[in-house]
C-alpha cells in the first residue's frame, strides 16, 4: 500500500511537472531553474532560446560556464556573487539586471527577479528559481531620455526633500555652481532671498494642478550675480518618493534687451516733459515780443528775445541730450538749491492742478540746503508722480473736494519729497505692481513705463521710493534722495517683484 502511495506521489509530482513547463512556455518571460552546488541550468522554457540568441533542443543542460559566456564581461562578476551573497545574508529572493551579448554582438538588458529553494537532504543545498524580464527598450528609453537632459539647452533638475539629487550641465552653467556642489544642496538657496516666498507658491500652485504657465524670478549665481528664469515644475517618483522634477530658462539677455527698452521710455518721458516746458517758453517769447512792438516797449522786446534764447539754448541740449540718452551713461549730477528745485517742480504743475478744480498745497522749506542731482532726470521723475496724482483725483468718482500735498524737506542726511492726494487710493494688491514695467491701472490710457522710469531715476540717485495707500483715502508717494550718496544703488527692472516686496501668501514646498 505504502508503495502504491509512492509511486502516485512521484506520478502526481512528475504531472505538476509537466503542467508547470507547459505554462512556462506560453510565459512572456524566460524562466529557469538554476542548481547553485552543480552550477547548472536544470530547467528552462522557450524564451530563454529567443533572450540569449541561441538555438538548442529542448531539455540541454547548460552548466554555468556556458551561461556565463551570454552575460556582458563586466557583469559577470555581479550576477554570480549576487546569489550567493544574498543568500549567504539570510536573503530568500532577490533582483539584479545586467547585459548580455548576443550572437550578433548587440547588447541586451535584462531584469532578474529569483528566489532560493532549499531541496530535500542529499539532492542539492537549493535550487534557484528565476524570471527573465528583457528592459532593453526601457533601458534604451532611459538611456536617450538622460542623453536629451544632459544635452538640452534649457536647464532641469530634480529636487527631493527640499534639496536638488540631479542637475544637468546647462543648470549648472546658468548657476555657475558645478553638478558636485549643486547635489544635496538646498534647492532654495540659488533663488534670491526676496523671491523665495513666491517661489515656493508658484511652484506648488503648479504641482497642485492650480498654475499651468511658467513663473518668473530672480535667481542668484554662484558669483552673487543676478539670473532672470522661467521655470516649470512636475511632480515624479524617484526612488520610491515623491519628488519634483523642474525646467529652468535663463531669459537674463531678455530682461536686459527690457532693460534697454525701458531706458529708451525713459528717455521719451525725459524729452517730452523737456520738450513741453520749451514749448511753454516759446510762447511767453512770442508774447513778450508781440507786445512789445505793438506797444513800443524795446525792454519788453529784449526780455522776449532772451526767453527765445534760453529756449534754443535747452533745445539743443535737448538734442545733446537725445544722442547721449543712446547710450547707456551715468546721471550727470550738478549741485542744486533745494528750495529752488522743489519750488521749479511745483511751478510747473502748478496751473494744470488747479485748472483740474484741485487744491494744490505745498510745503517747501526755503533754507534746506543743497543736493547733488540729475536735474532734469529728477524733476521728470518728480513731475511724474504728481501728474499720477493729479490723475487719480480727476477719475475718482467720489463727490469730494480734491487735494494734492507737496513737501520737500532734509531729514538728518537725506532730502525727503512726499506727495499725496485724496483720490481713489490703490488696491493693496496692486500696490507691490505699480512700479513694474508696462503695468498700469489706467487700462489703455496708460503705458506703465511713467513709475518704473521714476523710480530708475531715484535709485540712479541711490534713492529709494514708497507708497502708502488705502482704498478710499488716498496715496502718498515718499521719495528719499541722500544729500551725499557715495554712489549710485544698481537698478533693477521690477517683475515679477522686486527685492524688498515680499510676495503675497506663502506656501511650504512639497
């Protein structure tokens, strides 16, 4: 009875035999046993014929020196120690990939998912149980996909845990930073400390799904020089963990191409502001020499023709003024009166304010000394301002009595203007945008250059420009000039803000 159990345990057994090669060789992955102690293939289906490149009957035993031939060189090394290693450690499976070349000499890669089976005593110590998997086309798709990152000309990274674990060499070249010092490193570090808040909002609005068009911020290089970027982000897997994969666009040659397009706004502000007192001039000359023929009045005559005179004389400067503005140059600072600055400015809006039924209040101290100053870049800075306020007062719907205040005094070292109205005031939200670059809240009636160039012209003048405002009561404009600046405070060109204008909300990083 025993032996009749016997013998339909071995008939059952050899049946789960067949049944298993039968399905291993309808599988899409080559599968093998592999006798550790006998260095054997003891078992394979079909597909290890098509992986291999070869050609043999069905049920050969190929002993491991004939499969070591199929692996890459450089890999053959790995894949043996790699059983006995991990099962040496008290590990049951394991995975490893590594080449093979074929016949042709072409190269394959392939996953190697297996797992150890210890045997009954006295057969062998375990057999090795495994699944082939060809990656080549994975592997190749990787391969060409690192290739694109490394050659691109727009710089990526991978950030994960708040610190970057890939760059390519464009992204390193727009930092200055090698790959070395970049990997590790706090990916916040390079974006200016003024930007990093709004950074960290964009880029999750972006992971989230909420942002879909690229940011755009000021980055600092390893040199502590300033770099414009447009960047996107994703999210992605590395490593089993979320990680965020970014696309980083160096436009700094852009900003400077605005840069010079704002310089050439300046320069039309500047001339038309000039060009207008000349034309006023020109008209009281005419007046005067009018009616001093008319009259008889020679003394009347001659102050017309030196009106006439100082006119041509701010003309051609104007003109001298036109080819020099082509070129990038330094204010040209002269020392000025205070009092008398201050007192031209006003006399110049003056009669505009006033034939706009606003009241127009000035307080100017007379002994305030003197300042060195651009005269005209400066007072069409200040004009500037005024007008904007004017405006402001001649749009607000509200039924009240308009005001515009004008001050000009010295604090300690520094020359102060304040200008304010009693106009609409400005959103709070719209505050940190008004001196940017072609924004304007005038819809089509403005250009959004006259508060940008204005506060170029005060920082040329290592000055410093603030508004102050609340919707329903008003703006006030405080303008800062140091009396003796050593030297002039570098510009910068206002989008999306500005260093010293903390972005809106703030968001953690992922």
């Amino acid at each position: 009875m025993a032996e009749n159990i016997s013998v339909e345990s071995n008939g059952e057994s050899h049946k789960r035999m067949m049944d298993f090669s039968r399905l291993a060789d309808i599988s899409p992955d080559a599968i093998y046993h592999y006798d550790i102690d006998r260095r054997q293939l003891v078992f394979y289906n079909d597909r290890i014929h098509h992986l291999m490149g070869i050609s043999a009957e069905k049920g050969s035993i190929f002993a491991w020196k004939d499969v070591q031939q199929w692996i890459h060189p450089d890999d053959r090394t790995a894949v043996q120690g790699s059983f006995r290693g991990d099962i040496e450690a008290g590990r049951d499976r394991g995975q490893n990939v590594f080449r093979i070349v074929l016949p042709d000499g072409s190269i394959r890669w392939l996953c190697n998912l297996w797992i150890w089976t210890e045997c009954p005593p006295g057969k062998s110590s375990g057999i090795i149980q495994g699944f082939l998997r060809d990656q080549t086309e994975i592997h190749t798709a990787d391969s060409q996909l690192i290739q694109s990152k490394q050659k691109a000309p727009i710089g990526s990274y991978i950030v994960q845990d708040r610190v970057f674990r890939y760059v390519n060499p464009e992204f390193a070249r727009i930092t200055g930073y090698s790959e070395a010092e970049l990997i590790g490193r706090q990916s916040l570090s390079i974006v200016h400390e003024d930007y990093r808040e709004y950074v960290q909002q964009k880029a999750v609005a972006m992971l989230r799904g909420k942002q879909d068009m690229p940011y755009l911020f000021c980055a600092r290089d390893k040199f502590g020089g300033i770099r414009w970027a447009l960047e996107t982000v994703t999210s992605i897997e590395l490593g089993g963990k979320r990680g965020t994969l970014g696309y980083f666009m160096d436009i700094t040659e852009l900003r400077q191409a605005q840069d010079h397009l704002s310089s050439l706004g300046l320069m039309i502000g500047i001339i038309s502001h000039s060009l207008k007192g000349c034309l006023v001039g020109v008209d009281a000359g005419i007046y005067l020499v009018e009616s001093g023929f008319y009259r008889n009045i020679p003394a009347r005559i001659e102050e017309g023709l030196d009106v006439f005179k100082l006119m041509i004389e701010r003309i051609r400067r104007l003109v001298q003024d036109i080819l020099y503005y082509s070129k990038e140059r330094k204010p040209e600072r002269i020392v000025t009166d205070v009092w008398q600055f201050a007192r031209n400015v006003a006399n110049t809006m003056e009669t505009r304010i006033r034939a706009a039924n606003i009241q127009f209040k000035t307080d100017l101290e007379r002994e305030s000394g003197r300042v060195c100053v651009d005269v005209e870049r400066l007072r069409a800075a200040m004009i500037n301002i005024l007008e904007n306020a004017m405006e402001a007062c001649i749009d607000d719907p509200a039924p009240r009595e308009h005001v515009i205040e004008f001050s000009a005094s010295v604090r300690d070292s520094d020359l102060v203007f304040e200008i304010a109205d009693n106009g609409p005031g400005i959103d709070p939200s719209d505050i940190q945008k008004v001196f940017q670059l072609f924004y304007s809240s005038k819809g089509r009636r403005g250009t959004g250059i006259g508060l940008f160039m204005t506060r170029q012209v005060i920082q040329e003048h290592g000055g410093t420009i603030h508004v102050e405002s609340t919707p329903g009561n008003g703006s006030r404009f405080i303008v800062t000039i140091p009396l003796n600046p050593e030297k002039p405070i570098a510009t910068d060109t206002g989008m999306p803000n500005q260093p010293g204008q903390k972005p809106e909300g703030s968001i953690s990083m992922p």
